[in-house]
C-alpha cells in the first residue's frame, strides 16, 4: 500500500528526528584509539571529532615514527567507531526505534 505524501513525510522527519537523536548521543562517548603498546592515544568522539592526543615523550623527536603511530592510533580508533554506530543502529532497527520499513 502507497502512502500519500504527508504522511511519507511526517514519518520521514520523525526518523530523521530520531536520527539526530542517535548523532547526539554518539558526540558525548568518547574513544579511545592506541597506537603500539599505547606510545600514542587518541580519544575520539563516537561521531569522529577529535577531543585528545595524548602522546609518549619517547618518539617525540621521531617524526617519521611519531606520524606512523597517530596513523595507527587513528585508525584504531576509528575502527571502533565503525563497529559502535553499525550497533547503534542495527539496535534501533531491531528496537522499532527506527522503523525505516514504515516509510515504504
């Protein structure tokens, strides 16, 4: 059964509602990514903002190495990322938070 256009858009905003709920509350869990050993740490926000670097005095005058650990500790980090909001929202879809299948 199609739907008319207002009630596809009401449900429309109100998914994009919930959305930005989820969006929300990804900007306030934080992150850790480390890089070898933890010589470099970063912590991200869920909705990928950096908020630290925290880093080891030992490679600080190694420039190379000390690029090559961010870049791992990025990545490391945003890997988990991934992972979070991939649950975040196959919870909601499996929860009726986001019942996307209304909308068609």
């Amino acid at each position: 059964m199609n739907k008319d256009k207002t009630a596809f858009k009401s449900e429309f905003e109100e998914v994009s509602k919930k959305i930005e709920t989820i969006k929300s509350r990804l900007s306030t869990l934080f992150i850790d990514g480390e890089s070898d050993n933890g010589t470099v740490v970063v912590t991200l926000t869920a909705s990928r903002q950096v908020v630290n670097i925290a880093i080891d005095d030992a490679i600080m005058e190694d420039r190379v190495q000390l690029e090559a650990h961010l870049i791992r500790a990025l990545n490391n980090a945003s890997e988990k990322i991934t992972e979070i909001n991939r649950v975040e929202m196959e919870t909601a879809i499996r929860t009726g938070l986001l019942n996307i299948t209304d909308l068609f």
